[in-house]
C-alpha cells in the first residue's frame, strides 16, 4: 500500500471569505436604524391608542353614599380613589365664599359645611402621568414631573399648566354622589387659589 494517505480522498479547503462590501454595510445599517427607529414609533402609538385606566366608563356614574364620603374623606384626611374611573373624590368647604364662588355650580354640596369634588388624578395636565396622593404632604404630587396640587386640585407648583381638570358631580335623589364622566371641567388657573393650603408635611417626591 501507498504511503500517501492523502491519494483517494480530496482535500478539504475552507471557504474563501469575500470581504464585505461597504455599501452593502452602510444600506445595512441605515435600514435597521431606520426600522428600529419605526417600531419604536409604532410602540408608543399603540400606548397612546390603548385605553387608560377609566377609559371603560361613560356618562353618569354613581359612586356612593355622598354623607359617608364625605365624612370617610374628613375623617382619614384622605381622598376616595375610584380606579375604574381614573378619579379621586376630594371634600370641599361650600361655607367657604371663594370656594363656593369657584366651585359650587359645578360640584356636589353635601351639607352646609362638606361638599365633594371629582378629581381627574388619572392624567397630569403636564404630560399625562396618574397623579397620586400624598398623606404627609396633603397634596397631589406628580412622580414623573414634580407638579403638585393642593386638596382642591388646584396648581402649587411645578411644570403644569393649570390645576387638575374635573368632573360634574351632584348628589341625586338617593343621597348618591353622582360623577358625570360625559361633562370634563379643564382645571383652574394657576392663579386660582381657592384653598390657600400650605404644605403640610414632607413631601413623597423628591422632584
């Protein structure tokens, strides 16, 4: 036997690498910026189209006893979140003149002394975040932007351009706080100050 072990078998070669082309690299790469670029344009459309919290309800919504409200809202220092509604139910003084002036026509009156206030907390008026309530400050305070709102919702600081916006709200035959989610009211001015309520805690955010 030969001694050539190479003789009935061919040789295995690696392929020849083709240096890339730097056109091809270019048009490569721009087409991916480009629809990375897309998606992630289509992605926050979508956020935007896909219905927030709330977005369910329409109309004339009963949300409870107006006196327990009012006297569970007095008594925790604490509004009422109503999620499915994208609301919070805050207590307001109709003995107040300047509040009565600002806010009577347009929101329930419980008592003489305790009136309720349906409050967009769902969408800053900044750039849309939910606005929570802070217990230590009792103020709304925005996390994203640091806009801050007193107990009436009305602007204290920050990017904002006006305070909360609202709801209709009124008491129906039934003693029921009734929000009318078909009637938005815009938010006050910030100049208005109906409720000249000082900070009166630490606050939950650091903005």
């Amino acid at each position: 036997m030969s001694g050539d072990t190479t003789g009935g078998a061919a040789r295995r070669t690696k392929p020849e690498r083709k240096p890339i082309d730097r056109r091809a690299f270019l048009r490569t790469s721009l087409i991916g910026s480009v629809s990375a670029g897309l998606g992630g344009f289509a992605l926050g459309a979508l956020g935007f189209l896909w219905p927030r919290q709330g977005d369910g309800l329409f109309g004339e919504v009963a949300l409870g006893d107006a006196r327990e409200l009012a006297e569970r809202i007095l008594g925790e220092r604490r509004p009422v979140l109503v999620p499915e509604a994208a609301i919070s139910i805050i207590a307001w003084d109709p003995s107040d003149g300047q509040a009565s002036s600002a806010y009577g026509s347009q929101h329930a009156v419980v008592t003489d002394t305790a009136g309720l206030m349906c409050i967009d907390t769902g969408a800053c008026p900044h750039l849309g975040c939910a606005v929570p309530w802070c217990q230590t400050s009792q103020w709304f305070e925005c996390p994203c932007h640091g806009s801050r709102y007193n107990k009436y919702g009305e602007w204290t600081g920050g990017p904002a351009p006006r305070g909360l916006d609202r709801y209709v709200s009124f008491v129906d035959g039934e003693g029921q706080l009734v929000v009318d989610l078909s009637s938005p009211i815009t938010g006050p001015a910030r100049t208005a100050n109906a409720l000249e309520q000082a900070r009166e805690g630490p606050s939950c955010i650091d903005a």
